[in-house]
C-alpha cells in the first residue's frame, strides 16, 4: 500500500562561516530550525529499479535529485534487489535556503526503509544521510539542532521558544551556494578566531532565550551586494513589524520572527504588492512533533 511522508522545510537562526577545510569543504557553526512548511512524499513498492516523479516540471528526477541518491546509497548499503515509486508535491522553493533537497533525501531514507522493512537505528540512517550531503543528517533529529564541521555533526538543543509566528520570504532569485562561499574566502579566519567564534556562538545558542541575542548570517552582506533583492526581503519584513528578520542558509529566503499572529497577518497582506516573492506563513516544528510527523522513534 503506498503511504506518505512530509518532508519539512528548515530555516538556519544563526549562521556562520568559520573556515575552508582541507577537503575543500567549510566549517561551519549553525541553528538549524524545523518549520511547518513542507513537501510530500509518496512511496509505493515496485519490482525493480527507482522511479521519482514530480508535480513541478522544474525538479530533476534523475540521478541528480538527492532523493534518488539517498535511494541508490541504501540500495547499495543494504544489498535491496526490490525497486519503489516515489513521487515527490514539491511546495518549499527550490533553491531558497531553506533546506528542501536534503529534507526530500531525510524523507526518502526513512520512507525506504519502512517500505523496504529494513528497521535501522537512528544511527544507520544518520550515516547514510552523511553519506547523501551536508544538512541531511539534520533532518533525521528535526526540532532545532547545532550544526557543526560541515553541517553533518548535529547536536539537539532544546526547541525554540516563541517561533510560532514565522513568514518566510523568497523572491524570485537564485544564489549559487557555492559562489556565496567562493565570496567570502576573503574572510581567512584563523584557527583561534574561529575558535573563539565557535565558543560564542555555542554559549549564545544554549541559552533559553536564544531569539533575545543578535542573530547572524555571515552570508548577507556579500548575498546581498549580488542581490539587492534579497535585502529589500528583510527590511520590508522589519518594517512590517517583525521583531527579527534573517536570510536563511546562502539565500533567497529571508525569515521575519512576529509577536503576535495579527501582526504577521497584516505584513502578508502588506506584501501582496510584492507579485516576484513567494510568501509563507510558517510555525517552528518542534523535535517531538517532526519526529511525530514521520513517524520516527525514540
């Protein structure tokens, strides 16, 4: 019987770049945040093979869609002779930040291995989500999470207090994620300021009141030099009354953080002028309601 998942957007609420590694990857510290906003997936047994199929003509369903590479790593790992049918309602924006490829990867590793009986640990999926790319590890614990090394070394912190009211922004943009990094070589941080950054940045994010301190994004001002857009996203949400507003990941998406739901209302209204921004009205999704979402464990 084919079943389906949700696949969870995310959003990062801090987010700096600490230095290149020598495997030409960078290290990184970041908030990771679940959000309501979501795709679906759909899963259904198939003799042989991996087929994926899509609502928005944009995605690729070939080998390059993480969905099919999370499937094949699996296939492989686990020696799996029988095939599935996924197909994918996409809804997060596609190259906005916010996490949609690696959350599509997440869902596939779990909806295989529940289509395909093979009952791992939290810790066998999370090194096959390793295996897949950066922030698909995350999407394995859900809630909000410190991202450290590349984004794979995820550690739990304990969820979000006052992310019920969240609009998320994407103008019609597109930032490579590898040119945002390319730009802020120029950083050349050294062992000891990173360090010390690393060291801040955790004693911040263990505090309660997290959203209290000075959010960051060190991709801002070089993404929003190349994309005056994108920082016209964030004063307009600050304008409209958010109480904080931050682009997520390497853009295009800027999130705005609202006291109340009347006040996130009026600025969606606000922004209906804004014909070339895709606008949400999200909640942060807590550890226990994501795993609950897709059926995961403790």
């Amino acid at each position: 019987m084919p079943f389906s998942i949700p696949s969870f957007a995310k959003v990062n609420l801090h987010l700096r770049v600490l230095g290149r590694r020598e495997d030409g990857f960078h290290d990184i510290f970041t908030v990771f945040q679940t959000v309501s906003l979501h795709d679906t997936l759909t899963f259904d047994a198939a003799p042989s093979g991996v087929s994926l199929t899509c609502d928005d003509e944009a995605v690729p369903t070939d080998g390059t869609n993480l969905i099919i590479k999370a499937a094949e790593i699996l296939r492989a790992r686990y020696g799996i002779a029988v095939g599935a049918s996924i197909h994918l309602q996409k809804r997060i924006p596609m190259g906005g930040g916010l996490g949609g490829g690696s959350s599509n990867a997440a869902a596939s590793l779990i909806g295989l291995a529940r289509l395909w009986s093979l009952n791992l640990s939290d810790g066998e999926l999370i090194m096959a989500a390793g295996e897949v790319g950066s922030d698909v590890p995350f999407f394995l614990i859900g809630g909000t999470a410190i991202g450290t090394g590349r984004g794979t070394q995820i550690e739990p912190i304990d969820d979000l207090r006052g992310g019920e009211h969240l609009l998320i922004v994407t103008p019609d943009v597109h930032v490579s994620t590898a040119r945002a990094y390319e730009r802020l070589r120029a950083q050349n941080l050294t062992n000891e300021e990173a360090n010390r950054i690393l060291r801040v940045c955790r004693s911040e994010a263990d505090t309660r009141d997290f959203l209290g301190s000075t959010l960051i994004n060190d991709f801002e001002a070089t993404v929003f030099a190349d994309f005056p857009e994108i920082g016209k996203a964030k004063q307009t949400l600050i304008a409209l009354g958010a109480e904080r507003a931050l682009m997520s990941g390497s853009g295009a998406s800027v999130f705005g953080i609202f006291d109340k739901d009347e006040t996130r209302q009026a600025a969606l209204k606000a922004l209906d002028n804004e014909v070339n921004w895709r606008k949400f009205a999200v909640a942060a999704i807590s550890r226990e309601q994501y795993r609950e979402a897709l059926e995961i464990a403790y």
